[in-house]
C-alpha cells in the first residue's frame, strides 16, 4: 500500500437531451455542417435576449432528484467571464452562488457516498479545431444546454472514479435527461485531484485535469497524476495549483495554465435573465414521473425475482435492457428464465458496451415472451428453445416458426424408452465405460437422445432412463 | 461626463459603427445611461437576498425548434472566414 492517499473530486458536463439550445430555439443536434444551427443569440450578437428553455429546468431537476440533491426554491443564472474564441460573448451564462440543485450523493457499491456539491445549469461553448496555424470556430455546438455535476473531494481510489463516473452515467440515462455518449462529448469530466499521507485529514494542493471524454483516460490520467505528485512530494518538491491537460497517446498531464480562482472568472447577476423558482409542488410532480432508478432496480430484481447479484447488474446496467426484460416477462411464473436468455443467447448477439445500449434486437420482448411461456407450459423443453431462441434472433420471427406441433409436448414415456434402447445399442463402447464406472460415457448417450429426438427429450429423464436400462 | 471620444472608443471595442449625425444623440443617451447608475445606487437593498427583475420569475421559452440562420448571415460580420467557419488567430 502506497504511503499516500488519493483525493479527487469530479466535475462532470452533461449535455442535456433538450430539441432547442438553452437561450435561444435553434436545434442541438449533432453533427450539423458548421454553423449552421445559429442565431443572433447564440453567437452572441449585441443587442439579443437570452430566454431560458423550461425544459432545461426540468431535466435539471429530474437529475438532481435522481442524484438524491435538494432543488433551490429560487436560483438565478450568473455571467463567467472569460476571453476564449469558444465563447462569442466573452462571457458564459452559468450559475454561481444559486445552484438550481445542491447536497445530493451518489452511493458506490462499496457503501461509500460520495457527496454532491451542487448541479447547475449552463450553456456549451463552441467547437474549435486547430488547423494550418489558424483556428476554425464553429457555434453550432454553442448555447447547447449543460447541467455541470460537482462533487465533494470523497474519491479515495481511481476505482471509486470509475464506478462514480458509470453510476452517474447510468443514472442520468435512466432518468431520460441526456445519453451521455462520452465519445461524442455529451458526457465530459474534470478531475480535481491532490494526494496526502495515509491518515491525514488535511487536503493537498490539488491540480485540475480538464475534459476527459472516456472512462478509461480518467482512470488512466489519475494513476498517471497520483504517481506524478507523490514524486513531487518525496522528492522535496511541492504540487502546484494548476490546470492540466491529458495526452492519451503518451499517457501524461501536462500544465495548460495557472489554475483560475472564482475571482478570475468576475462572476455577476445575469441581468438578462429572471430568477427561477421552483415550488415544492412542481417538484413533487417531477418526482412521480421519475422512473424506477438503477439501484432500487437491482436490489428488486435480486430480492423479489430472485436473479443472481451479478446478472442482475448486467440487467439493469442500461435501461433499455430492463425494459425489454420487464415486457418479456409478464405474465411468467419464472422471470429468471428471461433473464438468462437474454445474458446468454442474446448478449452472444450484442458484441459491444454500445450495442448492449441500443439494444437494438430483431426479436420483441412479446416474442421472447411467448416462447418462455412455451418452456413453463411444459411444451418444450429448454434446449430446444434455446436453438429457437437464435433463429428468432437472426430473422426477428416468432417461436411458433422454428417449433411446430410435432415438437410440443416432447416425448411420451414409450418413445423415450425406444430412444434410449436405440442410445445403448449404437454405443456399446460408451455403455461399457459406464459400466466401468465412468459416469461422464452417458453424456454421450445423452447427445445421440438429443440429436435424434431434435432436442425435445427432457435430458434428466433421458439420464435416469439409461442408468436404469444399461445396467 | 461622457464625451463624443468615450462614445466612439466603447464603439470600437464593441465592434460597432456610428454614423456621424448619431453622434449627439448617443452621447447625451450614454450620458443618461450613466446617470440611472446613481438612481441605482440610491435603491434601499439592506436586507434582500436577491430579488427579481421588475417583480418577474420563471420567464421560459418551450422546447420548440425555430429554424436557424442561414450561415451566410451568420458569417456575414466575421473578419475572416473559411469552409463554412469563422476563422481567428490561434490562441493557447
């Protein structure tokens, strides 16, 4: 164990799934041919009036709800000033001092919280690509609605950043307020991170590793980061404030700039825009259309349809999954036969973390349906609907088009017999190395049953038959 | 007091053209602008937190899409400009 302790607190950009841009009605869609989805007011024109999207606000809430925060009674939208081509007005409407959401957490599996310091609202900046000496500004992407989430310095491992980051992702999904697609800049951090000896309660000088778009690089940056300043430390040197950038491709930070303070930023009243309030009714009514959050999800799915700890996190993971699970098992008397098929047969379809997300799978949850109903109705068996079940995938048809009337039902008692018979006289050599003691020659019987009755012969009454025939 | 000269430097930095003949006009109405910020000073504020502007809250827009501007337009006061984006000295 290292003599020193991590301290990193995040703060993470989501872009908010809105149509319109947060001041102004221009589409937030992605990837427009350059500036093409600007107006006056978002590239900043003297003279235009911010007006705030009302769904801004709603999102926001719904986030913070979900984050276990407080939503401000009344909050205002303050101006942070700098000068950056990114940014037309000189200026980014921002929040300050009144938070639209505050002290929320978000619990780790580990048991730990890691506190919430506040979420706000804010407006993107602009795109700029660096190209022949010069730099290209497109706006498109300016004004696109950001909630900013901020934690409290509680992240003690890279690996408590990690499950933090997929926590918040997964959370943010389900409750419908942004895909969080980090490869596409919807979903950015900033770690602030500082190291101290193992046992103090004083906290470091901290530096600030900006805009991270994979989990992956933020865990990365941190190892990198961490080593870096307990190198400083032990080498008689000291960590400087300072902003730093991660280099993917050599795997180090490097100083951007000197860490602004809140005062650099000369922070003031938007006095375009009015105050928001938020009474305790409009809240309310935001929190009944919350969906069933992730970790309610889990601990139901384990508790009440008895699912395995670990296949229920694969399920809940992402909300579509839980959705198509849920439809597909109405009804069931066995939800957990869904849930297998769906990790096994289908997940072998899903090769990626994104396709997993999608979720985009020929076969409907009706479908999926029908064909477990066949298993619980005593119709088939299981291994005959599993090789239905890959068909169903491949050509998004219905069970009732791989299993036909002659395969329900599976074998009377007579004709299994007759199998079995027919198993033992075609496999003398393996019926003998039974009969020597070698348990596992039946399973070989065991195939020739399957094969020949076309997977419909219930295999433990099949085994018990030839234990019983072969001796 | 504001002066013709105070009016043309903040247009410049503004980016801003005035016409000659607006010059007085905008002087004395820069003059006045000035002059509130002592009406402003006078205002009673002991004791609110922070209040809204003329008595309104909650002013919002709905999620509409409104068609953008052409980009020509968009462009139209940029310096410099190149494939379809507004081009500026690079900066660290």
């Amino acid at each position: 164990m290292s003599k020193y302790e991590l301290v990193a607190g995040l703060e993470t950009h989501i872009e908010l799934a809105t149509n319109t841009k947060i001041f102004c009605g221009c589409t937030t869609e992605f990837g427009g041919e350059a500036n093409t989805h600007c107006c006056p007011v978002c590239i900043g024109l003297p003279g235009t009036l911010p007006k705030l999207n009302k769904r801004v606000v709603e999102y926001a809430i719904r986030a913070g709800l979900a984050t276990n925060c407080k939503i401000a009674e009344i909050s205002k939208m303050d101006r942070k000033n700098y000068c950056y081509p990114d940014l037309p007005k000189a200026y980014q409407i921002s929040q300050f001092d009144k938070p639209l959401c505050y002290e929320g957490y978000v619990q780790l599996s580990n048991g730990r919280k890691i506190r919430l310091t506040r979420i706000h609202i804010e407006e993107d900046a602009g795109k700029l690509i660096h190209k022949n000496g010069d730099t290209y500004v497109d706006y498109n992407r300016g004004g696109v609605p950001l909630i900013e989430i901020v934690s409290e310095p509680d992240i003690r491992s890279v690996e408590e950043a990690r499950e933090y980051v997929e926590k918040l992702q997964q959370i943010i999904r389900y409750v419908g307020v942004s895909d969080c697609k980090m490869q596409e800049g919807s979903m950015r951090c900033d770690v602030n991170i500082s190291v101290r000896p193992q046992g103090s309660d004083t906290l470091g000088t901290r530096t600030e590793i900006k805009n991270m778009n994979s989990i992956t690089f933020i865990a990365k940056a941190m190892e990198y980061e961490f080593e870096r300043q307990v190198d400083l430390i032990e080498s008689g040197g000291s960590v400087v404030q300072e902003t730093l950038r991660y280099d993917d491709a050599t795997n180090t930070t490097s100083s951007m700039r000197s860490k602004e303070d809140a005062h650099d930023y000369r922070y003031f009243r938007e006095p375009d825009l009015v105050t928001i309030s938020v009474s305790k009714e409009q809240v309310d009514a935001i929190a009944k259309t919350l969906p069933e959050l992730p970790e309610a999800k889990l601990q139901r799915y384990v508790q009440e349809l008895g699912i395995p700890q670990k296949d229920a996190e694969l399920l809940t993971k992402y909300r579509r999954i839980t959705e198509f699970f849920e439809s597909a098992s109405i009804g069931l008397q066995n939800p957990k036969t869904v849930a297998n098929f769906i990790l096994g047969s289908v997940f072998k379809t899903l090769e990626t973390e994104s396709a997993k997300e999608d979720f985009k799978i020929l076969t409907t949850p009706a479908q999926l349906n029908e064909l477990v109903k066949l298993i619980e109705s005593g119709k088939i068996k299981n291994n005959l609907a599993k090789a239905a079940l890959d068909k169903m995938l491949a050509s998004g048809k219905g069970a009732t088009d791989f299993i036909d009337e002659s395969d329900m039902g599976g074998l009377d008692e007579a004709a299994l017999t007759e199998l079995c018979k027919q198993a033992i006289s075609s496999n003398p050599a393996a019926v003998e190395d039974y009969k020597n003691g070698k348990e596992k020659a039946l399973q070989s019987l065991l195939g020739y049953i399957m094969k020949n009755s076309r997977g419909k012969a219930d295999a433990q009454a099949a085994l018990a038959m030839l234990k019983d025939l072969a001796v | 007091m504001i002066n013709k000269e105070d009016v043309l430097n903040i247009a410049l930095l503004s980016k801003l053209y005035v016409a000659d003949d607006k010059l007085d006009e905008l002087t004395a109405g820069m003059q006045e602008i000035i002059s509130f910020a002592d009406t402003i000073n006078s205002a009673e504020v002991e004791n609110t937190e922070f209040d809204n502007i003329n008595n309104l809250s909650d002013v919002f827009r709905e999620d509409v899409v409104v068609e953008s501007y052409p980009r020509e337009e968009i462009l139209k006061n940029a310096i410099e400009q190149d494939e379809g984006h507004f081009l500026v000295k690079k900066r660290v």
